[in-house]
C-alpha cells in the first residue's frame, strides 16, 4: 500500500480517536468548558512528541510509519499537536524570536481567521 493511502487511513483511526475521546470528556465532565478538545490537544501534543523522537533518533519506526503515525493518526487527531511540535523545535534550535512570531501568529491570525468565516457567512447567509 503507498504512504497515501497508509496517511489515510491513519487520518480516519485519528479522527475516529478525536470523537471518542471527546465524547468520553463530555459525559464525564460536562459541557461547561471544552474539556475534550483540550484532552485531545494535550495528549495529541504528547504523543506526537513522542512519536517524532522515537520515529527520528531511533530506528523502531520506519519512514512509512512515522509519517502514518505523525501525520495520518495524529493528523486526524488534532492539528494543534503539530503546531505544539514545530515551536518546540524552533524554541530547541534557539530560535526564539521565530517561535515566538509563530505562536503569536497562529493563535491571533486563527482568532482573526475564525471571526473573518463566521463574518462571511453571516454576510452571505444571514444569521
């Protein structure tokens, strides 16, 4: 099978774990905060932690299934995960000032984007 098809279908069993686990939060500790998105992107942010270290210094996991795990599973997943990865990166190679403009950048320009759609929509659709 390619690596597509392999980030695919590691894609499908990430989101299918983001619905679970969301679900689990939800009937356990209610809907007063978003308490499974952040379960999700903390432990999306773990693991992926994980996965890049183990898939990168080590040579337990090939190619293929890292790139299934990292991108397909954790993918689907949650995205906030590979935004986690890339500061921490940049934050280890010192890049500080980089790390900094892309945090600030991806949080506000993604508040910004957010409030931008619903506009949109609202412009067209109503509401």
């Amino acid at each position: 099978m390619s690596r597509f098809a392999w980030i695919c279908l590691g894609g499908a069993v990430g989101t299918g774990a983001r619905y679970l686990l969301s679900g689990l939060a939800l009937a356990a500790l209610g809907t007063a905060f978003p308490w499974g998105t952040l379960a999700v992107n903390l432990l999306g942010s773990f693991l992926l932690g994980a996965i890049m270290h183990v898939g990168l210094v080590t040579a337990l996991l090939s190619p293929t299934l890292r790139l299934t795990l990292a991108t397909g599973v954790m993918g689907g997943f949650t995205t906030y995960s590979s935004f986690n990865y890339e500061t921490i990166r940049q934050i280890q190679d010192g890049a500080w000032p980089t790390a900094l403009a892309y945090a600030a950048a991806t949080v506000l320009g993604c508040l910004a984007a957010g409030y931008a759609g619903i506009a949109a929509a609202r412009s067209i659709w109503g509401g």
